[in-house]
C-alpha cells in the first residue's frame, strides 16, 4: 500500500496527499481515515490503502495483475522479498515457465532466486539508472505542480488547492496573511482595511521539502 493514499470507499476516486493519510485510530484492520470524499455528489468516507498482514489485496488490483501475469514474456521483480501471497505467486509463475523470463532485484535473498533468469543483488535506483542509460533512455526530471484555486469576492478571498480534474486536494498546511497569525485550516481571508493587494505566504507539508511560497494578491 501507500501511506500517502487513500481513496473513496464509493466512486474509487484517489487523494494523493502530502501527508500520512493512515487511519485515525489504534485498529490494525480499520482503514477509515476520518476524511470525506471531496466530490460532490458524493461525501463518503475515505479509506487508506494500507494493506495489512491477514487482509486481502483489492480486487481490482489483483485481477489486473494476473491478467497482466498471463500475458507476461518478462517479469521484473524490484525490491520484494517474495515471500507475501498472492502477490508473490505471479512471479513464481513466471519463473517455472520454460519461455518467460524472471529477474530479481532484490539486496537479500529470495526463496525464488532459483527460478530466476537473472539475479542481481544491489539497490534497486542504482540498477535501474544504469538500466535506463544501457537502453538510451532518459529519465524524466521530477516536476512538483500544484494547483491553487483563489476564489474573490469584494474583500474576501478563498485559498483553495485543487487536484487535476478540479476536484479539492489538500496540500496547505497553513497560510500567512502580511503580519497576521497562521491560518491553518479554511483558508479565508478579508483584505485589510485600505489595502489594495496583500502578501501571502503558503506553507506546505513538507512531504517534498517545498520551500514556502508567497503570493502577492491583488483585488
């Protein structure tokens, strides 16, 4: 699973969050987070995606995966020590076919490091740089975006972050108004009196190491 995700336990639709979005209680198998869907005609509970020991995989997943497995040539294994079912049963099917290949990438030993065509002992980021340069492809230089939605009416403005397909996302941890304290949830604000443009400051999770940002709003 991903700490950092949690999703609806309705319509399916993914938050990504900046921050750990695990479940608000002590329960090993409760996964309610305490959030609510962001969609409108939605509103029910969001649930982490946090897979514990005893719990099964999501089913979607799963059924994708060994769709996937049937129609692999090549499996790659990054990082795993290949010891959790179901999940490691799919690579051990590669590896006992006679026209398919499996490759294991992992520091430690693996109980399938027998039914491998190649096993590489390292850590995984360093194989696959070396990987991606033997094949002459380029990797992709990581780009943060974000997206903030500044809603004004006469005096008053609205902060509001929004995920790709405009539905809300938190990624603010809190805002700054020129002087005034920290606002850390409902980021609204009235412009101060006799004053045309205000300086923002926008604080982060941290989740990326982003600096602060400030903004300067104008009415």
């Amino acid at each position: 699973g991903n700490c950092n995700l949690e999703m609806c336990t309705v319509c399916d639709k993914e938050y990504l969050r900046d921050f750990d979005a695990s479940v608000v209680d002590n329960s090993v198998h409760g996964h309610l987070t305490g959030r609510r869907c962001a969609v409108s005609s939605c509103n029910a509970p969001l649930k982490d995606t946090i897979i514990n020991f005893n719990e099964s995989l999501d089913a979607k997943t799963l059924t994708k995966a060994l769709a996937n497995t049937m129609r692999c040539d090549l499996m790659i294994v990054l990082g795993s020590s290949l010891t959790v079912r179901p999940a490691c049963d799919m690579p051990k099917s590669i590896g006992e076919k006679e026209d398919t290949n499996l490759v294991i990438i992992n520091l430690q030993k693996t109980a399938m490091d027998g039914l491998a065509t190649l096993r590489m002992h390292g850590y995984v980021d360093l194989i696959m740089v070396a990987l991606m340069e033997e094949l002459g492809l380029v990797i992709p230089q990581f780009i943060l975006e974000r997206r903030l939605f500044v809603h004004q009416k006469g005096d008053n403005v609205t902060l509001t972050g929004i995920d790709s397909d405009g539905i809300p996302l938190s990624f603010i941890q809190s805002i700054s108004v020129e002087d005034r304290p920290q606002i850390f949830e409902n980021y609204n604000f009235d412009f101060p009196e006799g004053k045309d443009t205000v300086s923002v400051t926008l604080y982060f999770f941290g989740h990326y190491d982003e600096p602060p940002l400030t903004l300067s709003i104008s009415k």
